[in-house]
C-alpha cells in the first residue's frame, strides 16, 4: 500500500494530496463516499462506490432472483385477492342497501 502523510486543518478538513485525488478522480468540490471500515477512513468517489452497489444488487439478483420473483408472485396474488375481498363487501353493502330502501 501507497502510505502519504497528510493533515486535518482546523476545520476538520483532510487535505488529499493531488497525485491521490488524480489517481481516484476526484475533482475539486466534487462530492466523495467516506466509509469506516475497522476503524480506518475510506475516501472513493461517488461513481466508485455506485459501481461498487451496481456489482452487489447484481450479483444479490442472479443468486437470489427466483426468491424475489416468487415473493413478487406471492404479493400481487395477495393484492389481487384482497382487491377481490373489497369488491366482494362493497357487492354486499349495495345489496343490503337495496333490501333496506324495499322495506321503506
């Protein structure tokens, strides 16, 4: 590992030395992901770090696909049934109605 001493001005700014922010693209006020993993600051673009989750939601959805389109499944057969238990109360409370104006 490339090690490069730096320091944090007073206030609590990093200063990032311009051959690391070269080599990570990063451009001045752009925005950056910083990230804590076992007590070290990681500092990567925001297109490092969206690639980064693209990779991750693939890799979830190949291995795990068929779960998610099983549960989609299962959920819009729910809806579907409940839509079909609401029209089915609605279908009652217009026939009771109908049966309380005859005997008016």
């Amino acid at each position: 590992m490339n090690a490069t001493l730096s320091k944090i001005d007073a206030g609590g700014r990093l200063i990032i030395p311009a051959q690391a922010r070269k080599a990570l693209r990063l451009e001045s006020g752009g925005p950056v992901v910083l990230t804590l993993v076992d007590g070290e600051l990681r500092v990567r673009s925001v297109a490092s770090a969206m690639a980064e989750l693209q990779v991750q939601t693939s890799s979830f959805l190949a291995s795990d696909g068929a779960s998610v389109s099983a549960f989609l499944t299962a959920r819009r057969a729910e809806a579907a049934r409940e839509e079909g238990a609401s029209a089915d109360t609605s279908d009652q409370a217009t026939s009771s109605m109908t049966e309380f104006d005859r005997g008016a």
